[in-house]
C-alpha cells in the first residue's frame, strides 16, 4: 500500500519521521520565486520575449529555456524523507 498526498515539509515532518511517509516530492518555494524573479526581469528588460527556444540565465539556477506556451519548467523537485525533512521550514 502507497500513501499519497501533498503537505509541506512541516505539515508533513511527523509522518515521515514516524514512517507513515517514506518520502514525498515538492519544489522548494524560494527557488520558485527566485525563478520567476529572473524570468520576469529578463521579459521587462527586452532580453527575451517569451517565445519557445529562448534561454536566459536564472542566477544561482543556472540557463534555463521557454518551452511550448511560454512555459519554464524550475526542474525536477525536492525529495523530502527523514535524512533531510528537519532542513526545512515552511
């Protein structure tokens, strides 16, 4: 049996600690905001315009490039489980 569902790491801390939860997945919300900081200043500033195949640079994230609909993707997601969960805070 699996369980599923989505909680942040606080919401989520007693039930992995405990073993309910071997682990779960989610994006950190910082780099989130750090991304769509980045790609916002370089829409403003003319240096991309949203357009598939365009690449800019997201600071400390690295070269990221728009996909289909103007979509970026931040890339694969933090696992959260036992040997990290007390790392986090939200």
């Amino acid at each position: 049996m699996a369980l599923t569902g989505l909680g942040t790491p606080n919401q989520m801390r007693q039930y992995v600690k405990d073993g309910t939860v071997k682990n779960f997945a989610l994006w950190k919300p910082a780099d989130l905001g750090y991304l769509a900081a980045y790609a916002g200043a370089a829409l403003a500033s003319g240096q991309i315009t949203g357009a598939e195949g365009e690449k800019f640079k997201a600071g400390k994230l690295g070269e990221y490039t728009i996909g289909a609909k103007s979509t970026i993707v931040l890339g694969p997601p933090t696992v959260f489980d036992a040997s990290n969960i007390d790392q986090f805070n939200f």
